[in-house]
C-alpha cells in the first residue's frame, strides 16, 4: 500500500463566519504502481486531498500515511505536476528539470545530469535541452514538467489537472504520452481531472466524490485492458461507462 487516507477531514479557517469544511471523512488506499484518477464537481476538495498527500498542509482530523509512515512534511519520493507547467523562464529546458534539485540546495552530479537528459528523451524533449520554456509549445512545456517531477524518480506521482490548459488535441496527445511514460517508469499516481473520457483512459481505479463538502461517493474498477489507445475511446464500452460515470457525478453533486 502506498497512499492511505483514514478518516481524513480538512476544514479552512475564515475570517469570519463559519470554517469551510473542504473534505469530510476520506477513507482511500492506494496500491503501489496503481493509477487512481479522482473525478468530481469543482470546489469537492480534490486538489486538497493532493496538498494532503504531498505534505503542503495537515489534515484537520484523521491520518495521511505514505508507505505505512504519517506524512507530516514533503518528502523526496513524492513528485507533483501542477495544473500549468510553472517552468522558470530565464533557466533551460534541462535546467528547469535538475531545478527541484538545486533547490534543496543539493548538487547536481553528473549522474543527476544525465538523469535529467534521459528523461527528457524519453518526454521527446532532447533536442530542446538548451531552449527556452518561451520557444516550447504548451504542449511540450508541460512534458517537461512531467520529467522535472520524475528527476528524484519518486515512488508516487501526484497530478492536479495537468492537461487542462491545453487544447483538445494536445491533450489527447499528452494523455497518451503520459500513459507510456507510466508504462516505461511504473509509479504510483494520483491524478486529479474533470475529464471523465480522461480517467477512464489513464487509471486503473476512478474515485467519484461529491460537492463540499467532499466525500467519496463511489469508487470504479475500469474494466479495459492495457496497453489502451485511443482506440479505446472509440469502443461503445468505453462510452457507455463514460455515460454512466457521468450520471453519477452530477448525482453526486445533487446530494451534496
């Protein structure tokens, strides 16, 4: 088991009136090497089970375990993509995948070197190693916030909507990038997305949760087999579950 979440609750301070009761309750786990897609209305609090899991911030009841030990602070074997690639402008490309590392103040061996611009092979990036984000697509920015995320080979995966700034199209593209990049290095990935047709692709488990305050409301073992394409998309299976799933969330959002 690598992620465990045991009747978590996360409730936000205001200024005045009432604390906003984000998460209520969160019971999950989460196998080692398993791909988990969380689905649901906005505002249900699937980013914050993210800043949970990464260690950005305590649960307000309940525990947060990473390999069977409390999280308590972000730890190394933990990597996070973030909605928008968030790439520093004024580094390179390699640059901005060894940043994570540099960072924490740590030097950059050779081998982390070569480490960096095997990754970025394997992203399709190699030939932009010395560009600028500025001379990169969105598309080809966010690939290289996938490799900055894998350059400590973390153990777990965490995603908050990475593709949904981009455009139809590239991510389709994206999607399917990332499901031979996970092919290739197995981890353990949580991934945040309002894209039903997306989670079915992707994970191998999808959990539906309701409005705020956030529950988990149903949990779907997804039926197709792997190595999927988009090909699967085009299977009536595949829409019809889709259909399904998207019956339940807005059911789910009806009840909150």
């Amino acid at each position: 088991m690598a992620v465990s979440l045991a009747g978590v609750s996360k409730h936000f301070e205001r200024a005045r009136g009432a604390p906003v009761v984000a998460l209520d309750d969160i019971n999950l786990t989460v196998l080692r090497h398993e791909f988990v897609a969380l689905i649901g209305p906005s505002g249900c609090g699937k980013s914050t089970i993210l800043r949970l899991l990464a260690g950005l911030m305590p649960a307000t009841s309940g525990s947060t375990a990473i390999f069977g030990y409390p999280m308590e602070k972000p730890r190394d074997d933990i990597g996070i993509v973030f909605q928008r690639p968030t790439l520093l402008p004024w580094l390179s490309i390699r640059n901005n995948v060894l940043f994570p590392i540099r960072h924490k103040r740590r030097m950059v061996t050779p081998a982390l070197k070569q480490e960096a611009d095997r990754l970025l092979e394997v992203v399709g990036l190699a030939d932009f190693a010395e560009s600028r984000p500025s001379e990169l697509s969105g598309g080809m920015q966010q690939r290289a916030a996938i490799a900055r995320a894998l350059v400590q080979n973390p153990d777990i995966l965490l995603m908050d909507e990475p593709f949904s700034a981009l455009d139809a199209l590239t991510r389709d593209e994206m999607a399917l990038e990332l499901l031979r990049i996970w092919a290739e290095r197995p981890k353990t990935v949580v991934f945040v997305t309002h894209s039903i047709p997306e989670a079915l692709l992707l994970s191998d488990r999808i959990i539906v949760m309701s409005a705020r305050p956030g529950r988990i409301v149903r949990q779907i073992n997804v039926p197709f087999a792997r190595p999927r394409s988009l090909a699967t998309m085009e299977d009536p299976a595949f829409n019809n579950m889709a259909n399904d799933i998207r019956r339940g969330v807005f059911s789910a959002e009806a009840r909150a």
